[in-house]
C-alpha cells in the first residue's frame, strides 16, 4: 500500500526520504516521488530571493526515482510517497507529491478522498487546472484556495473539513516554509522524533534506525513540525498530549541476512517467532497460559458467552483454525468472518460477546472498521496483532502481541503461526476456566513446546520440496484439500500459491468435493491434500482415493511413518506427529515452502507481487 515519509531538519531531506522510500518498498508500490522545499532561489524575473518547492517522480522502483534526482535536489525539509494506484493508473503524472496550480504547495496522501469528484468539479469551475487523474490532487488546490485568506496551518484545517473517505496526508508549502503539517482521519501516520530534526512516515519501520522515540498520530489528529518540535492538536485546534514510545534501534531486521528473499527468510524463522510467542506464556504445571494483557478483563472474559473473530486474508485463515479450538477445547460458540463483510452485515452484539480481531499489521482498514463497530455495540474487543502500538491494538479494549517480528515479505508466513500460537494460549486460558482438564491442559502446554523443534525438522526438508516443486512448476491450477482443522490450512496453502505464484488455486474442504468440484479431477489436476493421521484421516483418504480413481495427482501432506500414504499418493511430504489441533502449525510450512519453490522456477519477484501491498489501509 502507499507509502508516506517526510524530512524537517538540518541534513539534505533528500537522504532519509531515499531511505525511508526504501524501507517502505516492501509494501507494495508502482511509483515514488518526493517534494522538497529549497533553500532561497535567486528569480530573475522580480530580482527577489525565492523558496521554491521541486518535485522530482518516476515510475517504477525508488531506484529509478533515485537515479532520476541524482543527488541533485537541496533543502532540508521534504516529503515523499510510494504510490499504490487507486485513482488514475500508474503514471509518473498520478505519481505523489501532488501540487497546486502555482506549486506553492505540496501533499502526499494515503487513503481514499471519496468526495473527490464533487471538488474536483468546483475547483475547475474556478479555474484550476488539474495535472493528474488522482483524488490526492484536490487536497492540493483546496489548500491554494484557502491559503488566499488563511495561514497555512487554518488553511489546512479547513481543507480537512471539505473532505470525506480516510486518510494520513502530510503537507509543505513554500508560502509558510516553516512548518510542515501532517493530519490523520483511518490512515497510519507516526512521528519520529530525532535530535533537533523530526520524521514523520505511514510506517515505523521507514524510520528504523533514525530515530528513538515515536509518536502514533490518532483519527482526528494533526501535528504542527516546526523549528522548536511539535505539537499535535484536534481539529479544533485543541491542543492533545501525546505519549512518546521507545523505539527499538535494529536495522538488521529489514535484511535479508544471506536468505535471497525476505518471504524464505521469515518462513525459516518461525521456530523462533513461534517460540517468541509462547515465551514467558505457558504455566506447565496449571496446563494454563498466562496473558498479561488480558488480565485487566479476566472477570469479564468469564461471562462471555460467544466469540467472534474478524479479520482477513491469512490471518482469517488463521482465526479459522482458531475457530476449531476454542469450540472443541473452550467450549465457547465461536464464528469468523471476514472483516470486509462484517462490517457492511448489522451483526447482532452485546456485552456477553467478545470480538477478536487477528491482523499482522495492526492497520488493515477493514479489521479496524470491524472493531470499532463491535465497540460501539459494545462487545468487549481484543486484539491479536503483530505490530506494537498499532492502529488495531490500540483501538481494541485488551490484547495479546503475536512477537513474531517485522514481517516484510508481502506473502504473510511467520505472522500465521505465531497467530496460531496466541490462539492456543488463549484457548488453554479460556477453556482451563471452562472445564478442560487439568491432564489435557498439560498435554496441550507440553505439545506446544514440542512445536519449535518439529517446525525445524519440517524445514530440513526444503531441499527435497525444491525438487517437488520444479516438478509441478508449470502446473497451471491445483486444488488444496483438507478437513477440520487443515481446512483452513488448505485455504492458506492455496492463497500462498496464488499470491506469489499466479497459479489459479482453489481451497477446499475435502468433504465437500462430492458436491462439485470433484467434476475438476482429471489427470492435469494437482490436489495438495493435507492429511495428516488424526479424527479425520480415513475421510481423507476415501477423499484421496476418489481423487486417484478419476486419473488425478495427489501431493499429499502427512504424518510421518504414514506408509498406506506413500502407496497411494503421486508425492509425500511428511511432518512430525502432534495434537491434531496443532496440526497445522507444521502442514503449513511445506505449503508456504511449496508455494515459494514454485514462484522461484517461475522466477517472480516473491518479495513484490504484482498488484499486492502488505498492508491494506483501504477498503
Ligand atoms: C497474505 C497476506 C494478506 C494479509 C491480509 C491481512 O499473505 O499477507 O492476506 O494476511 O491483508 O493483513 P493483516 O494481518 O495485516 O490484517
């Protein structure tokens, strides 16, 4: 998704917003630009010392943008954008900054102006011309209007209020070279704060390393940068304290630290992540979890009597699985929905119903959207959420950080299992308070354990799923089967191969294949069947062998030691015995190390799918 950096201080703004573009590259984008103020120009025409604003913007990749300004623009304050075509197709005129008509001043924005076309209308009623096919290029000329009466920072205001969608924008204006202004309404924006210079970005990780403390800009919000720091007031003006985070100073996160993508380096770490998640969680003897971060609402979570989760994408399939759990060992109705659905349905809600919204990102906009109706309704909301101090995990009552690390590669993995992760220390947590006994509670505390080291043995394997696929690498469309609680895992594995891969790919349970896509099945067709030995195996391998009798291949996912498999099916790749509610912590990997492989023989840029953002701050 679009990115935003800006730059006020002493140094050439153009360095950090470089860098910062960078950092932020893994989001997904078509085009960069950057805006910077510079220093006084000589005009020739009225003989007066200037402040210019110079734009500089490619399509493409922020090397292009880079080779493009070739050191050459000055200043010290500047802004910059990755663009994510929404409005208008990739095109260096649609490319941000946007400018008014005289190029006084300059925006990038992240979001959607919905309105866009009823001011468009008006302002080229009154004469201004418009350079791109963007909604970003209103706020632009709106601020040009309203600067003819107002200072710059009431001028922004007001322009605020013509618009309606969401959005983070930050805007320079060569009239009021002083200050830089930054608003927020459902789109990230976070300050950062240096010594003597200030950074402000839609991301944290753009300003990893540059600086030590942030701030997190909430809806409602602008932030005045100016010589003596900043200050963040409402749109009334009021003015708002806000609290200053430490930041963890590690650049070494958004490397790939020998592994050549950043998809392959965080599907390697999950032994770690995974055990980062339980560390410090796990009670053996109480076959209980400890989460501090529900223990401000343990009474409450006692009375709960229905659980709702809402989320999207891998951490939908995540919540899924976490679906199976806590109804077979929590004992609690639970239902998941994605979030772009639930929040257009009019879900019925009370008190007695706790809404968990699972998301990596903390910002993925129809997550938020969900749970802020769920408050409203008054449901108690917890959050399952990788990113500290993220819009979700903030906007949520309590929560339970995943701790799985910066995920950068687009294709969400180690996110998935750390998600995995929380949601069996929250069902231990609920379900030991539920009847679960003391006995199955170890049991699940001792399995959990286990999990890092089987995780390990299932990626010593990656050589010989290499070989798998280079095998099928031109296969043109595959089927992932699986039952109960690798149902979800199917959809994930086929989500994996369409993301990174392009290869149409269907995820279905493998009961339902009677009742249809079973008219699919010839000998083109590649069926991924996770089946490991648990409640469910002879249902799948009644599954497999219709699959077989009708000419099609099988790849089969499998518990170790499982030889009727080996008979049968066209492929194996086998994964450690454990819980079958644990199951898909260790078929998942095989499928995201499949879907990898395939993308490489396919020679894709994995860590950049086309048309894909890693996080999704629109609707
Ligand atoms: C898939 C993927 C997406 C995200 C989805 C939700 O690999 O990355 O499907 O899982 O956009 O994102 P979060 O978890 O950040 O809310």
């Amino acid at each position: 998704m679009c990115g935003i950096v800006g730059y006020f201080g002493k140094r050439p703004a153009q360095d950090f917003l470089l860098e910062g573009l960078k950092r932020l590259e893994y989001r997904g984008y078509d085009s960069a630009g950057v805006a910077v103020l510079q220093n006084k120009i000589a005009n020739r025409k009225n003989k007066k010392d200037e402040i210019l604003i110079r734009t500089v913007k490619s399509v493409g990749k922020v090397s292009e943008l880079e080779k493009k300004l070739n050191g050459k623009i000055e200043g010290v304050i500047g802004i910059a954008h990755t663009r994510w075509a929404t409005h208008g197709k990739p095109s260096e005129k649609n490319a941000h900054p946007h400018t008014d008509c005289g190029g006084r001043v300059a925006v990038v924005h992240n979001g959607i102006i919905e309105n866009y076309r009823e001011l468009k209308d008006v302002l080229e009623k009154r004469g201004h011309r418009f350079r791109s096919e963007t909604d970003t290029e209103v706020i632009a000329h709106l601020l040009e209007v309203a600067m003819e009466k107002l200072p710059f920072e009431e001028a922004f205001v007001k322009t605020l209020k013509q618009l309606k969608g969401a959005y983070g924008i930050v805007a320079i204006s060569a009239k009021d070279p002083g200050v830089m202004l930054a608003a927020r309404l459902s789109s990230p924006l976070v300050l950062g704060i240096g010594s003597g210079e200030m950074f402000i970005a839609s991301d944290v990780s753009a300003m990893m390393g540059d600086v030590k403390r942030v701030v997190y800009l909430d809806d409602g919000e602008i932030t005045v940068i100016g010589n003596d720091g900043y200050v963040v007031k409402t749109f009334s003006h009021r003015k708002r304290e806000k609290e200053e985070l430490a930041l963890e100073r590690d650049k070494t996160v958004a490397e790939h630290r020998g592994y050549p993508h950043f998809m392959l380096k965080e599907i390697f770490e999950q032994p770690k992540s995974f055990a980062d998640a339980l560390r410090g969680r796990l009670l053996p003897d109480d076959g209980m979890a400890r989460l501090g971060g529900l223990r401000t609402v343990a009474k409450r979570l006692r009375s709960i009597d229905r659980i709702i989760i809402v989320s999207c994408g891998t951490s939908y399939h995540s919540a899924l699985t976490g679906e199976y759990m806590l109804e077979e060992y929590a004992g609690i109705p639970t239902e998941v929905e994605m979030a772009s659905e639930f929040r257009y349905r009019k879900p019925l809600l009370d008190k007695k119903t706790a809404v968990i919204a699972i998301s990596q990102s903390g910002e993925t906009a129809d997550t938020l959207a969900a749970i802020r109706e769920a408050k409203e309704k008054g449901a108690l909301t917890i959050g399952i959420v990788n990113v500290v101090g993220s819009t979700i995990a903030r906007a949520t009552d309590v929560g339970v950080y995943c701790h799985a690390g910066p995920e950068i590669s687009v294709a969400s993995t180690k996110a998935f299992t750390s998600q995995l992760a929380i949601l069996s220390l929250l069902t231990l947590y609920l379900g030991r308070q539920r009847g679960l006994s003391l006995v199955m509670g170890q049991r699940i505390v001792r399995e959990l354990a286990r999990i890092p080291k089987h995780m390990e043995r299932v990626l010593a394997q990656a050589k010989d799923i290499r070989k798998l696929a280079k095998k099928y690498a031109k296969q043109e469309h595959y089927l992932y089967l699986g039952r109960k609680y690798n149902f979800p895992s199917a959809l994930e594995g086929a989500l994996k191969i369409k993301e990174i891969a392009y290869v149409p790919a269907q995820g279905y349970p493998t009961g339902e294949m009677k009742h249809g896509p079973i008219a699919l099945i010839d000998p083109s067709v590649v069926s991924v069947m996770v089946m490991p030995r648990d409640s469910v195996y002879e249902k799948n391998m009644s599954g497999m062998e219709e699959i077989l009798a009708r000419g099609g291949k099988v790849l089969a996912i499998a518990t170790d030691g499982d030889a009727a498999i080996v008979r049968k099916a066209t492929d194996v790749i086998f994964i450690p015995k454990t819980l079958e509610m644990l199951s898909p912590l260790l078929a998942v990997l095989p499928l995201q190390l499949f879907a990898y492989y395939v993308a490489v023989e396919r020679g894709y840029d994995i860590d950049k799918p086309r048309n894909l953002a890693k996080s999704v701050t629109v609707e």
